[in-house]
C-alpha cells in the first residue's frame, strides 16, 4: 500500500515528525486521553475483541456501542466529535458550491 500525503510529508520531514510525536506524547498523557482509552479498552474487553486480532473494534453509533472493523471505525469521519465541529452546520452561512441545475 502507497504512503499517503501526510505520512509523505513527516517522512521526508524529520524535525516536523519530531514536533509532532512530541505533541502527541503530551496529549496522550493528559488525564481525559488516558480515561477514554480505559474506557474504551474495557469496553473492547467486554466485547471479548482485545488482544485476540480479530479485526474487530468497539464503535460509538450514537448512544449504542457495536462492533466494527477496525479500518472503518478508525477512518470514519462522521463518529468524531471534533471533525464535525470543524466541518460547521449545514447551511449556515456556508454556500453550495456542487451542482448549479445548469446543463
């Protein structure tokens, strides 16, 4: 599988890499980071889907905890809070920029 453009960049950009493990180093110790993987890593236990490498992991839908695989939990873009702050509400004021109606 090809690199994509974010691992490209930190690739050929040792000192921004180096900024940014040390970025992630301190924001994964802060006290609500190591809460939610507790929380999350129990959650995974009761589900019997950790540390077996079955593929599986434990997704919020909503209120609800299901089953997911792995890659589509990790990548989906609609269960984090914080892209859909950045992505805005619908409509406000954002414009349409897609299909005119024209031919």
């Amino acid at each position: 599988m090809a690199l994509g453009r974010t691992a490209k960049y930190y690739r050929d950009n040792p000192e921004a890499r180096k900024k940014r493990l040390a970025y992630q180093k301190r924001y994964n110790a802060r006290k609500a980071q190591i809460a939610r993987r507790v929380r999350n890593n129990r959650e995974n236990h009761k589900f019997g889907t950790y540390g077996n490498y079955d593929g599986k992991d434990v997704s919020h839908k909503g209120k609800r905890i299901v089953l997911e695989k792995e890659s589509k939990n990790r990548a989906s873009k609609s269960n984090t809070p914080g892209d859909r702050r950045a992505r805005g509400k619908k409509g406000k004021g954002r414009k349409n920029k897609g299909n005119k109606g024209g031919k």
